[in-house]
C-alpha cells in the first residue's frame, strides 16, 4: 500500500501565534458592533475556530454549519447545504470561521445565503488561502496564511478523513 508524505508547511507555534493574532484583531473590531455570532463550517473548521475562540477578549456565540462542494472535474462546482445553523441568523453580527479558502465557491455561496437570510453583517476567517485558484471575487476580512496551490492536511483538514488531528499543516503527495 503507498504510504503518503507529508511535508510540513506551517509549525504548531507559527499556527498559535497568527491565531492569537486574528482573535486581537476580531476582538478589536467587534468590541463595539454588539453581539458577535462565530459560524464555523464543519468539519475542517472545528480546531482552528476552538483555537480562535478561545483568544477572543470578546463574548461570542457559536453555531456551525455544513455545506459541501462539488467540485465535478474543476469546472461549475455545485454547493450544497448539509447540515443548516441552530440559530436563526436575523440581525446578528456573523463571522464565517472556514479552514481553507481554494476557489472561493463555499465562501460565496454560505455569505450571500446568510445575507439572504437577512444577518445584519457578515464577514469571513480563514486559516489557510490557496493563492492562485480564485474562481470567485470573494473578499476575505481575516486570513492566516497563503499556502501553494497543494493539496493541505492537518489542523482540521483532511484527506479522506485522515490527519485533521495533526497539529501542524502539511502537504501531501
Ligand atoms: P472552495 O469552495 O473551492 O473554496 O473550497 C473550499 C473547501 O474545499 C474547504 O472548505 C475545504 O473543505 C476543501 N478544500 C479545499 N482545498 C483543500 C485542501 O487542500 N485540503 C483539504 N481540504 C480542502
Ligand atoms: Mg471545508
């Protein structure tokens, strides 16, 4: 059986430090807004945004939520909507927590969803940003770290549900 490799990309320690550096500037900016809604996006989100909410000097609720793309082939991609928020998303301050941003499709579709749906304002966290494959303009309010166009894996991401408990980023062949 073939045994994938993994490089590393990105220490723990680089990772806890931008954390810590994303929740002092989400603090900052919504320390006067009123109440904040974190909306992670299941499941690559899930240690990313435990990490993150964790360093907030501000109160917060959380919600998640599930959505999937397809992605036939690289061309139209459809997505879809797994699993709905708890909440009712009506006049709340939302910030969308994702893993990765890699064409922009997911982000899209869940902002103007929850636009739709009539929340008062809705912004977007990433950890990890594939530079260069936008297919979408897309605007991301808080990002971590630009990764190559690879396939990544740990901190929550995974490969065929392996390695999301590693706690460094890597890239697998
Ligand atoms: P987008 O809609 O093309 O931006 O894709 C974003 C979603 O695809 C993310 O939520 C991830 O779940 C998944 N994804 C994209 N690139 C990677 C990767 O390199 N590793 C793991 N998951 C990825
Ligand atoms: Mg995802």
């Amino acid at each position: 059986m073939k045994k994938n490799k993994l490089k590393i990309l990105i220490t723990e320690e680089k990772i806890i430090k931008q954390v810590s550096y994303l929740a002092k500037r989400i603090s900052k900016d919504y320390r006067r807004k009123g109440k904040l809604l974190i909306v992670g996006i299941l499941k690559g989100s899930m240690i990313f945004l435990s990490d993150l909410v964790r360093q907030l000097e501000i109160d917060c609720e959380i919600d998640f939520i599930s959505i999937r793309s397809y992605d036939g082939k690289n061309s139209s991609g459809v997505v879809q909507l797994i699993l709905d928020l708890y909440d009712n998303p009506v006049g709340k301050n939302i910030l969308i927590v994702e893993d990765i941003v890699d064409t922009g499709r997911t982000l899209k579709f869940l902002k103007e969803n929850l636009l739709t749906r009539k929340a008062k304002s809705v912004k977007i966290c990433v950890l990890l940003n594939k530079i260069g494959r936008r297919k979408t303009n897309i605007k991301i309010d808080y990002k971590g770290f630009d990764v190559p166009n690879k396939f990544i894996v740990g901190y929550g991401l995974d490969y065929k549900e392996k390695y999301r408990n590693l706690p460094y980023i890597a890239s697998i062949d």
